[in-house]
C-alpha cells in the first residue's frame, strides 16, 4: 500500500513538472514607435469648410507576452492639425497636441503577425489656434475615451511595423469658433502607420 502511494505520487510530481516546464513564460517587452497619421476630420451640417492636416506620433510600447495573447499598455504623444474656413471669417490654422494611452489585447496565433484592439485614453489634450506670431487656446477638438484596431509585426525579433485605425465613440459637441458660429460632433478619424524598435 505504501509503495504505491510513494508511486502515484511520484507519478503525479513528475506530471506536474512537465506540465509547469510547458506552460509559457510570461515576457514583458518594450521598446519605442513613432509613425504618421493620416486624419479626416468632420463634422455634420455646419457652415465651415474643414480640411486635414498630417500629423505624426512619438512614444513608449510595452507588452506582457503571454505567448498567443498579450496586453500592450502604450504612451503616445499624437499631434494633428486642421484648418477651418467660416462663411464670415478668414482661415483658422489649429494644431492640436495630445498625451494618449491606449491599452491594446493583442491576438499573437500567427506569429510574427498580431492583431490587436482596445480604447484609447486621451489624459493630455490641448488645442492651440495660430493667430499671426502667436498661439491661442482653442476648444479641445479630441475626445477623452476614443478606440483603435489594427494589425502588426515583429520583424527580426526587433523591428516593429504598425498599422492602425484610430476612431470616436462620438462626436465632439458645441465646438466654438472666433467668429460666433458653432461645430456641432466634431469628430476624427484616423489612419496611423508607426515603427518602432523593441529592446
């Protein structure tokens, strides 16, 4: 009886062993991606024209590696711009700067490709208006929560290529313009092409 309780349970340590030895290790990378977005601006029955400006991006990426799932907790500074033509004023050149947080769950099956999604949270979010030599405060024109979809790859175990879509749960309401008139769901929508480098 005792010989084969000592028996089952070897049996059972070495089952166990393999079985931690097989389970993945968690791996945390990070590194640093900087890219363009390409923007579209819009707004619903309004008498300004709108038109889009290029803008870039510059940060940090991290991830936990789980192996076929990972979350990517990322800091980015994001400029963008647009200029607004109203009825009655002259151009409005604005230039728009944000510090955004996306939190992204990545899909890794098929590897070095990944999938990923998550909300985007904008904790800076600062709109300036060029007038002459200067910059004037300007209503902010970005959402605090917005969302971006995409797919990447990790190439040469380094290299790290991006390409997203960064969306608005909803309109940005009431945006005031210097001549009186009003943007009503002002919303942006953007394409993002980042390259980063993993340590």
């Amino acid at each position: 009886m005792k010989i084969r309780t000592i028996l089952l349970m070897s049996l059972f340590v070495v089952c166990a062993a393999r079985a931690q030895a097989q389970r993945p290790r968690v791996r945390v990378e990070w590194g640093v991606v900087g890219g363009i977005n390409i923007v579209n601006f819009s707004a619903p029955r309004t008498d300004a024209e709108i038109g889009d400006k290029l803008g870039w991006q510059l940060g940090m990426h991290t991830a936990l590696n789980f192996g076929a799932f990972a979350v990517e907790p990322e800091i980015l500074y994001v400029r963008q711009g647009l200029r607004i033509r109203g009825k009655d004023a002259g151009e409005i050149n604005l230039r728009s700067g944000s510090i955004d947080v996306p939190v992204l769950a990545s899909l890794r099956l098929l590897r070095p490709m990944r999938i990923f999604a998550g909300p985007v949270f904008t904790v800076m979010n600062d709109c300036k208006q060029k007038s002459g030599g200067d910059l004037l405060d300007f209503s902010r024109v970005r959402p605090t929560v917005s969302y971006t979809v995409g797919i990447g790859a990790t190439v040469m175990r380094h290299m790290l290529i991006d390409l997203r879509y960064n969306g608005q749960f909803s309109g940005k309401k009431e945006v005031a313009l210097p001549d009186g008139g009003m943007l009503d769901k002002l919303r942006s929508h953007s394409v993002a092409i980042s390259f980063g480098y993993l340590f």
